[in-house]
C-alpha cells in the first residue's frame, strides 16, 4: 500500500512539473525594444542586481569579486529619459570574493570599515541619453567618501514579466573608480588602484 502511496505521488509531481513547463512562455518576456519601457517609479530587482569588481594583484592576476542584492529605484519617463533618477544602496556585507580571508580582510579599516560604514551609495545627479546608451553622472559614496562617477549604461531589455506581475526594465553599466579616493588605500600600489566595475540592474515597476 505504501509503495502506491508512493507512486501516486510522484506521478503527481511529475504531471504538475509538466504542467508547469507546458505553462511557460516560449520566448522571454525582456526584449530589447526601448518602445516597451513604460514611465513611473522602478525598484531594483535584488535578485537580479549584481556589481562586479576587478582589481590587479601585484601585476600578476586580475582578481574579481561581486556585491549582490542592493536595494534602490529608478525614476524614468521614456518621453524624456534625460531626466532619469536612479538612486542605489549597497549593503557592504553582501561583497564576496569567494576567498574567506579576504572576504574578511576588506571589512577591515584598511578597505570598507564595514561595522562603521555598513553601505556604499549612487544617486544619479544628471543623465545623457544616445539611443540606448547613457551616461548617468552621479555621486558614489563609499567609506564615507562622495566623488562623482559616471557609469556607461546600456539598455538591456524591457517587457511585463508576467511570473511577478509587473513592468521591468534592465540595464547594464561599466564604471571606473581608484579606491585611493574613498580612503582604501592600503597596499597601493602592489595591488593595484584601479578598480573596474561592471554592473548588471533588474528594475520591478
């Protein structure tokens, strides 16, 4: 009787599995299309939201890590995207290089003093549109630190994710920082002082 039970149920599992798959779009719903982006107030999808960072080490490696999860919103209306505002918080925490000593060492005072400053920050402050790039100029505060910073953005995709229900829009971007400038100086230069970020944003309307 048990092994019916049993067979019963993974059955019905599999058929609902079916169902589900059968219940999928065929294509996916983003496009790059930049007709599909509707106007109003976005969230950052933290899901989706990944900035990768890479940094020379001692002339022999290019090293990277990734901070993941920030929270935000973009302000958009596609009539007039110049006047874009994207604001951006990212929780210090959630930085990983995959190597735990260093993982630990960069919350230190020498790098991010994360128990003092548990965040780093970008609020745009004017944007430059050219078909689907953009400069977004803005403020990135880190350690304390404001400087200004334009990230090249490129538009991804846009469509109605109907697994959430909502609007979203996506976007790409690659910045330049020296983290000499937000007080992380430490070993410069044996490791090196540019950073290169690359950054990936889901937006949920």
């Amino acid at each position: 009787m048990r092994t019916w039970m049993i067979a019963i149920t993974l059955a019905g599992a599999a058929s609902l599995g079916v169902a589900a798959i059968a219940q999928m779009p065929a294509t996916p719903p983003g496009k790059p299309d930049t007709s599909l982006i509707t106007g109003g107030t976005y969230a950052v999808d933290p899901g989706h939201t990944q900035v990768f960072f890479r940094y020379n080490h001692m002339g022999f490696s290019n090293n990277m890590g990734l901070i993941s999860q920030p929270t935000g919103t973009l302000t958009l209306d596609p009539k007039a995207p110049e006047k874009a505002n994207v604001s951006i918080s990212f929780p210090v925490a959630n930085l990983h290089t995959g190597i735990a000593k260093l993982d630990e060492h960069l919350m230190k005072p020498d790098f991010f003093d994360s128990a003092k400053f548990p965040t780093a920050t970008f609020q745009s402050t004017s944007v430059k549109v050219d078909g689907e790039t953009a400069d977004i100029i803005g403020k990135l505060t880190i350690k304390g630190v404001t400087k200004d910073v334009t990230l090249h953005a490129k538009f991804v995709g846009a469509g109605r994710n109907e697994f959430m229900k909502k609007d979203t829009i996506g976007f790409d971007a690659e910045a330049e920082i020296k983290r000499s400038d937000f007080n992380m100086g430490y070993a410069v230069p044996l490791v090196g002082d540019d950073i290169s970020l690359k950054i990936t944003t889901a937006f949920e309307k």
